[in-house]
C-alpha cells in the first residue's frame, strides 16, 4: 500500500484488563503486515512517541468509568472518522458493567470504596463507550479473538464495512461436535452468545459464560425456560446472563424479569 | 448386484487392505457421541455406532474453507491436492442423504468444490438396527440400492457385502485371501431373516404421508408461533442435518493487500441475516417464519422439485435440538397428536 493512503490508526485503552490490545501484540505472525499497513499514531500499550492528531480510525478498549475517561472518550471520538468498539468491555461494559440497569450503584460503591476521596479521577457507574460516544463497529469479544480482529482490521482500512456472522457461539460448538452442554443441564451461555471464539470454553468442556456479548437473535426467554427447566435456580441464571453481559442483557432480561 | 462374503475377524484386515485406495474414515468414539473421523487404527473405529455427531457432509463441503486464493486479478483454488477418501460406516439413511446432496450441488451446474471432493470418495456403507431416534422406515430411506461402492450386512458371524460400483469391485479384489464369493442359500435366507428383524425393531411411529398437502392447510397454523417462541436459533439441527447444504461467502483480505481467501462457510435458514438482502430488508424477520420455512422446504418444497422428502430419517435433529423442536414433534404436531410442548 503507498505511503499516502496509509490510514491513520489509534488504539487506545480505558477500564478493563488491556487484553484485547495485548492480543494484538501476541499475534507475532501479523505485528509486521499491521504496522506497516498503516499509521499507528497512538498505541501507548505498544510504543512511546504518541500523539493525538488527527485520526481515520480509532480502536478502543475499555468500558468508561470515570468522568475524566468519559471526556476523553469523546475527544477521541471527535477526532476520528471511525470509532471501533474492541472486546467486551467496550462493546457491552465488561464484568464491571454486571449490574448494569439496576439501581444502587451508589451504595455498591461506597460498601467497597467507603468514603475515599479521589483526587484525580471522578468514578461513575461502568459502561460501554456507545453511551458516549457513537460506535461506528464492534469486535466483541473477551479478549477479541486475534483472526476475527485482523479479519475485521483488514477490511477496515481498506474502507470495507467488514461482516461478522449474527451465528451463537453453538454453530461453531456443533462444527467442533462437542457434547451439547445445556443437553446434560449444564448452564451454558452457547446458543444466546455471539460467536468468533471457536466455540473454546465448550471444547474443553467448559459451559460458555457469554463473554462475546449476545447475539442479535438471541432467544433469552426461551434458554431461561430451559434452564430452569433443568433445575437451575432464577438466581443462578440471571447471574450468569448478567456476568459479561453488561448493556447487552438489560432489555431482555427486564423483560423476562420485570425488575433487575 | 454381486455379492460376497467376509468374515467377522477379517474386518480390520480388509479396512487395512482398502486403505490402499485412500485415507480411511470412520466413526470413533469421543466421549458420549461418536464422531467420523480420519484413522489409521482401524480398531478405533465403533461399529455399534448408531449416527454420528456430524454427518459425511463435513468431508464433502467442510464448515468453512477456503475456495480460493486471489491476488489482483488471479486466483487459484484449493482443489489441486485433495486426498482420496474412503467413508466407511455410512448407514442406509446418510446413503440417500449423500445421494440428495449430489443431485442439489450437480442439478443446475457443478460446484466444483464439492464435485472435485465427492470424486475422491469411495463410501462403504453399514447396516444397523434402529434405536428409539431413528425413522429411515418412515421416510424410505431403510434399505439402499445405490449410492455405495461397497455395503456390509452384519449377520452376526460374518459380514455380507454388495458389490455397488466398479471401485467397490476392484476393493474386494484387493485382498482376495479374506473375502469369500461363495454365498450359500443359508447365507439367503439368514439374509432375510435379518432383514425381518431389523424391521421390526423400529420404535418411533410416525407418519409422513400426505406431509405436503398437511404443510400446505398448515400455511397459518399457530403451531409456527409456539415453536417459534421456543427455538433458540441456535442453527444446531441445520449444521448435524445430513442434507442442509446451505452456505455463506465472504472475502477474507490481507492487511493492507489486494490479496487474500474467498472463503465458503456453512449457514442456516434459522439465523437473521440468512434471508436478509440488500438495504436490510429481511425476508423472513420472525423466528417462526424461518422455522416455518426450514419445515416445509424439507418436507414440502423439496418434495415438489426433488421428487421426495429431504429428510432421511436419522434422528439426528432429534438428539441435537435442546427446546426438542424437530421433524417429529412438528409433523406429529401439524397432524393433530398429542405432543408434550
């Protein structure tokens, strides 16, 4: 690619565990075709000589959980053209988004923090970045799985609006022909979470616990019928629907719920 | 059709003996299910084996694959090294299953990707007695007369084998020690017995004739709602179904390159974007219209342009579903029988 149509990429990290940008970094086989396609302005995860110019894309990380993050967020937004979501806690909030939609955030917080002063930063509730600014793509994902970000990365700066099948986290589950989980009454997650991970938790005979967010068609009444079916208590699911489900579950669940 | 003789013991030794012919595959056991898988060991392969997870489709048109490679205005494609296959273990209904996805990938025009596969595959096939899940004697799909290079009756000391292509031929005179052209009238008639038995060991009773008249009064039933609210569009019936041949296409770039994979991946008629087209419009936007559709094209629709149903029987929609939403509770359902819901 020439020189002059190189895109200009930020990435930038706010709350969460810096994973998503880490599995950038880890993708070894891919580091040399990802700096040289485009202009990393800023990836303070990576290199030193950052700036805040101008940008084609940014890529961000992190739910926002302070005023401070909040303004910076939408000073990024402001001087990029395409604003990317990456993993999940930018996408639907993150574990610290679990009681996202519920009341009493304010007594949750002073019951950890007491009453501590912050000087430097002004803390509220965690959320994903799409309450503050506009998200023009998401890459869900805990952490993003490093072939659906290239995949998607590739396409972006070539100004292609890349696509990510609407399949549960099942579809891969079948083609990798584990046993189904939720047949032997196993809280898992599969059919309601959107897929891009191969299916990794199932494969190991692990239930999946949601962590790429829900799937567009996700039928949450139906799975909570299911799984109480199965004997699982009220509590016991919602807890599990809500753990990374963060902004993604509120609706649905409300709806199921009634209250939160 | 000729016809020969093998003896029990000898199986692993003419499996070692075809293997001559190409890579063997059969059905292993892993944990609770049984999956078609490449083995050396012929020993590993599980003969009480009823179905497997995924069925023969995977081999013919795997999950996702790349089509081929393009880089400015070539390409080439991935079809210049695939092995020769032998599928052993193939019961009568993934047999007519395969039968149906031959004729849908050659009826308009080749596709070359499955075409080029198929022809590398020999499919010896294997009898077995039904469990509580199979309906091959509903939908005639029990017995099989082509479709197979070479077929083996289990009759109880020693195997039977029909001979159904020029391929399967040349296999049994690959190892002519073990393979016995001899067959006895007692081997006849133990023959019939057998078949006698099998087909009284079906268990599910369920009737599907006149199923496309029934799907046509049952364009407005209230039945595709209640299912509708139930299934999870988890797409898993679509993906174990032996004839879902359904698919997807997208490119996958290189990173900063006028290079990269057309890619072919399976999809389902269960899932949003399937029938959704250009500016967003969705032909099928509620989840009971896509159950609808699944039901019928299998049932009704494939009737009309096939000559007969695409459903073999095998049961495995009704291992897969976890809201048991499958062929047998949505036809038992449309003819007005008692299902639990």
């Amino acid at each position: 690619m020439l020189e002059n149509q190189k895109k200009d990429v930020g990435l930038y990290g706010f709350t969460g565990c810096n994973g998503d940008q880490l599995t950038i970094i880890h993708s070894e086989d891919k580091l040399l075709d990802f700096w040289q396609s485009v202009h990393i302005k800023s990836f303070s995860l990576a290199k030193s000589d950052n700036d805040d110019s101008d940008l084609d894309i940014a890529l961000v990380e992190g739910s926002i959980s302070n005023q401070e993050q909040a303004e910076h967020m939408k000073e990024i937004r402001k001087r990029s053209k395409k604003l990317i979501a990456i993993g999940n806690c930018a996408c639907y909030g993150g574990v610290q988004a679990m009681e996202l939609g519920s009341k009493g955030w304010d007594q949750r917080f002073r019951k950890v923090y007491g009453d501590a002063f912050f000087e430097l930063r002004t803390p509220i509730e965690s959320k994903p970045i799409d309450v503050f600014v506009d998200v023009d793509f998401y890459i869900p994902g805990c952490p993003i799985n490093a072939d659906q970000f290239f995949y998607c990365f590739a396409h972006l700066i070539q100004d292609h609006v890349p696509t990510i099948p609407d399949h549960p986290v099942c579809a891969e589950c079948r083609w990798r022909e584990n046993d189904c989980l939720l047949l032997k009454g196993i809280l898992c997650l599969g059919p309601l979470t959107a897929s891009g991970c191969n299916a990794v938790c199932p494969s190991h005979n692990l239930p999946c616990l949601g962590c790429w967010g829900p799937v567009e068609e996700a039928n949450v009444s139906s799975e909570f019928n299911l799984l109480k079916e199965k004997g699982l208590t009220q509590e016991e699911i919602k807890r599990r629907f809500r753990m990374h489900n963060g902004s993604g579950i509120i609706k649905p669940l409300k709806k199921i719920l009634g209250v939160l | 059709m000729r016809a020969v003789k093998l003896r029990k013991q000898d199986l692993p030794a003419f499996l070692k003996c075809v293997q001559s012919f190409g890579e063997l595959w059969g059905p292993v056991r892993e944990k609770d299910r049984q999956v078609l898988k490449k083995t050396d060991d012929v020993n590993q392969i599980d003969l009480t084996t009823i179905r497997t997870s995924l069925p023969f489709k995977k081999l013919l048109f795997p999950p996702r694959f790349s089509m081929f490679h393009f880089s400015g205005n070539k390409y080439t494609t991935s079809l210049e090294h695939l092995p020769n296959r032998i599928i052993f273990g193939l019961h009568p209904c993934d047999i007519h299953a395969l039968l149906i996805m031959d004729d849908f990938f050659t009826r308009s025009f080749d596709d070359p990707y499955y075409t080029e596969r198929r022809k590398k595959t020999a499919i010896i096939g294997f009898s077995c007695i039904p469990d509580e899940k199979c309906f091959c004697h509903a939908t005639k799909t029990d017995t099989v007369e082509e479709g197979f290079d070479l077929f083996l009756t289990d009759l109880d000391d020693f195997f039977l084998i029909w001979v159904g292509s020029s391929l399967g031929d040349d296999m049994t005179r690959e190892c002519p020690k073990i393979i016995d052209e001899g067959i006895l009238p007692e081997d006849l008639k133990k023959y019939v017995e057998w078949r006698k038995y099998r087909n009284s060991q079906f268990k599910m009773d369920i009737d599907l004739t006149s199923m496309p008249e029934i799907f046509d009064l049952s364009y407005d039933s209230v039945i595709w709602e209640e299912e509708g609210e139930k299934c999870l569009s988890c797409g898993a019936c679509t993906i174990v179904c032996p004839t879902c041949p359904c698919y997807h296409v997208y490119d996958k770039i290189e990173m900063g390159k006028i290079e990269g994979e057309r890619m072919r991946q399976w999809d389902s008629c269960l899932f949003k974007e399937y029938s959704m087209v250009a500016e967003g419009h969705n032909f099928r936007e509620s989840r009971a219209e896509r159950l609808k559709l699944r039901f019928t094209h299998k049932l009704q629709a494939f009737v009309g342009e096939y000559g007969k149903p695409a459903c073999v029987g095998c049961g495995r929609c009704i291992e897969t579903c976890p809201v048991d939403i499958d062929i047998a509770t949505i036809v038992r359902r449309l003819r007005g029988e008692e299902v639990k819901v």
